[in-house]
C-alpha cells in the first residue's frame, strides 16, 4: 500500500455533492471522482505532497493534477491554478482558485486515479482521507450478555 496522508483539497470540510460512482467496465459512463461544494473563487489545496504534471487547461476548464506517493494522481477541476508543471507542493498547499462551470452554485471535481495506461483504476477519494482521530474503543456497559 502506498504511503503519503491525504486531506480535503477545501477548507472546511466541504459537503459532498455527488459521490464516487464508477462504471461497471472502464468505457461505460460513471462518476470517476466526488464533486465537493464550495463558492467560485475558494481556495483549492493540494490533498497529499507530491509534484504538480499537470496545469493546463482541458478544453472548457482548468485542470491541475497532482502525481502523490505511490503513483496516485489527484485530479482537480474547474481549478484557475496559481502552480505550474513540476512544482512540489505540499499537503495543504494553495494549488489555485476554484472556477465556476462544472456544478450549478459551484463545486470541486476531485478524482484519484492510481497506475497508468490500461491497469489504470479511479479511487474513490473520500476513501483516503481515513478517520479524523484514530478510533478509541469504549468498555461496553454492564448488563444481561447477548448471545
């Protein structure tokens, strides 16, 4: 499993607008990321440390992709970036500005995409985030066993 912590590519914690949903075979249509709320003009962070290949524009919109540990790249969009091609960047950084266009009111597509080529996979980003404190366990309370 590759190591690298990953966060929320907003803050705060943002509300999620529609989750991940892939498709049942890799040329169907399907929703290869999650889209998180947020206002036009918010700060867009890069969710794990790694190094920027891509900031460009992909027709309509701005795209910045981040290359993290293991090979999982964090996709980011409508993004107007404020970083460039081979930058590092840290966890938490300012990788740009969000633009309107791809959720009415505003959102953040964030995709994670792991390996290249045809083993290529989506992730679902939200499941990388992991607990926001590690879990503790409680004593159960006294009274009658079950079985």
């Amino acid at each position: 499993m590759p190591t690298g912590r990953w966060s929320w590519p907003l803050a705060p914690e943002p509300r999620v607008v529609r989750g991940f949903d892939p498709p049942a075979r890799r040329w169907l249509a399907g929703h290869r990321g999650v889209d998180l709320a947020a206002t036009p003009g918010s700060a867009v962070v890069s969710p794990v440390d790694g190094e920027v290949v891509w900031a460009r524009r992909v027709v309509d919109r701005g795209v910045v992709v981040v290359l993290g540990p293991g090979g999982r790249r964090a996709t980011l969009e409508p993004v107007d970036a404020s970083v460039a091609v081979g930058d590092r960047v840290a966890r938490g950084q300012r990788l740009g500005t969000l633009a309107a266009g791809h959720c009415p009111g505003g959102c953040l597509h964030w995709g994670v995409r792991e390996g290249t080529g045809p083993r290529a996979a989506y992730l679902d980003p939200l499941a990388l985030l992991g607990p926001a404190a590690p879990p503790v366990l409680l004593p159960l309370p006294r009274g009658p066993r079950l079985s």
